[in-house]
C-alpha cells in the first residue's frame, strides 16, 4: 500500500488494517530476526551434515543445541522439521538389494544362543554381517562386527570379494581391541564365510574362546542389530554409488569413526556409540518399537516424534 501510495503518512496506512505504527515496525523487525535466525540454522545444518549428510532431523535437533545457543537461538523439533521441509533438505532413503549370503554349504551351522539375551556391557554379544558397497568401477563387500551394548563398530575390512578373508580380517581387528576376557558370544547368519573352519576356528581359539551363535530361521531380525547398522553407514553415511574403489575405504573409515565418536542412538539413551561403550548396565531406550510393513516410508513423509520427557527438554530451548 506504501508503494502505491508513497504520499500517504506511514500511520494512515496503517490505519487501515486495523493496526498501530509501532505495532507494523515490530513486526518488520521480528520478520528480519526470525529471517536471519533461520539462516543461521540452516547454515550450521549444512556444516554439520559434512560429517554426517544423513542425519535425520530427530537427533540433528539434538546436535545442534548446543552451537545454536551460542548465536541465542532456540528451536523446537518440530520447527526444525518444517524449516527443513519447506527448503528442500529432509532426508530419503533408498533401498537397494544385492545378495551377499550364501548358506548352501557343507559347514556346521550353529544355534541361536542369543534369544532374550540382553548385554550389560560391551563385549559380552558381538554381531556380524557383510554388507556391499556399489562403486563406478563395481561392487565392494564390506564386513562388520559391531559391539551389540554400545552399538560401536569394533572391526571392519572392505573386500573386492566375498571370500572368509574379508570377514576374518574384521574379526582380528575386534579381537585385537577386546581388553577383557569375560564371556562373549559372536552371532552371525549361517553364510559360508562365518561358517568356514579357519573363521570358527579363530572363535574357538583357547586364547579367544568365544561362544559361537548364528540365526536359526532366515528371519533378518535374528540379526536385526548388525543389519541396522550396515543400514545406517550406507543410509546417513555413503553415497549411492562411489566414485572409485580406491576411494572407498579411505571413506568407509571415514564414516565409522564419525558414526562411533558423533552419532547419537535413541536406542541407548541418546549417547554415541563411544560413549555407550565404556558404560554398564542397561541402557534406556528413547524409541518404542513398532511393526513395520515393506513399504516403509521416508523420513519426508512421517513427522519424527520423540518421547515426551525429550521433547519437554528441546522446549525448554525452542519456541514451542
């Protein structure tokens, strides 16, 4: 109307809304605060998704606390995921399948020892997969064991191929950083690597003597922990498809020392896995489980939700 009407003092027209001068300045001035506030968001955004491109808007919330109230800025979850929406920078996931097990073999196949078993402190329950990595030059296979307490990948070895060797290297780096000798179960599916002599050997081993337990039915959640986490590394962590092989590893170790040092699990009480690791006792879920069906959807079509005692703490940072 000012534009229209240049002669006209500021006053009148506001006259004609209904509202007062001073009323009309203020609100110019909050829109240009929020305006920049939410500039600053989006910018710390985007630096802290270099290490973690991924993260989803849950636990980025809680990353970004403690550098927003540096600038005096508060913002509630549900804020940050509007903001994030209306530009463009939620995350989707992909899915992609590529078969990596094979349990068609003449090895023994051992039981599931770990039904109801809940650890108490690392390295009480160990589990292990193989998961591939699509690179422009072909497919990697990356092999994992992962600390089933904390969450903490405790060995790894990325391979050109699907042979023991990948998997036993993974378990040499585990068992090299094992500083205690209490019981320890290693559960894996019944594929033929973690089958093979010369791996369940190393797990027998009288200087190892680790129990040996591996899925029963086929069921991915049998081993549902170890397939949850090649999910996370590919999904927050790597690109669809990388550039080259050469590349890969120096990324893929990379992105598990940024997953075990920087990323928080709702699962274990929002801490890291590094954090989780040198813990005892049992560890509070922050997440309620729930049946999923095979269409599962993005974090662009579901609204995160926190439970209510961590949605009271960002509050008491927000605007809500």
């Amino acid at each position: 109307m000012k534009e229209l009407r240049p002669w006209m003092k500021m006053e009148a027209v506001c006259g004609l809304f209904g509202v007062t001068r001073q009323a009309w300045y203020q609100r110019q001035k909050y829109e240009g605060q929020q305006a920049l506030e939410q500039e600053i968001i989006l910018k710390t955004v985007k630096e802290f998704r270099i290490k973690q491109p991924k993260v989803g808007v849950r636990k980025l919330c809680l990353h970004l606390v403690e550098p927003l109230l540096r600038h005096g800025i508060g913002i509630g979850r549900d804020a940050l995921f509007a903001l994030l929406r209306e530009r463009g920078m939620l995350i989707r996931r992909r899915k992609r399948k590529h078969i990596t097990t094979d349990s068609n073999h003449p090895y023994r196949k051992y039981s599931n020892l770990i039904r109801d078993f809940i650890p108490l402190k690392a390295n009480e329950l160990w589990v292990s997969d193989i998961t591939y990595i699509e690179t422009t030059e072909g497919f990697l296979y990356l092999s994992l064991i992962t600390d089933a307490y904390s969450h903490k990948i405790v060995g790894w070895h990325l391979s050109e191929t699907l042979e023991t060797r990948g998997p036993l290297l993974a378990l040499n780096m585990a068992l090299g950083q094992r500083r205690t000798k209490h019981a320890l179960i290693h559960h894996s599916d019944r594929g033929v690597q973690y089958c093979s002599y010369d791996y369940t050997n190393l797990l027998n081993h009288p200087k190892n003597q680790v129990k040996i337990s591996m899925t029963e039915n086929g069921d991915p959640y049998e081993n549902a922990l170890a397939e949850r986490v090649n999910g996370i590394l590919k999904g927050e962590f790597l690109p669809p498809v990388v550039d080259l092989k050469q590349q890969a590893s120096i990324l893929i170790g990379q992105s598990i020392k940024t997953y075990n040092e920087l990323r928080l699990h709702s699962s274990i009480n929002f801490m890291t896995p590094q954090q989780a690791h040198h813990s005892e006792g049992l560890l509070t879920k922050k997440w309620k489980p729930k049946i999923r069906n095979r269409h599962q959807p993005s974090e662009a079509n579901v609204k995160p939700r926190l439970p209510d005692a961590q949605g009271q703490a960002l509050r008491v940072f927000g605007k809500k």
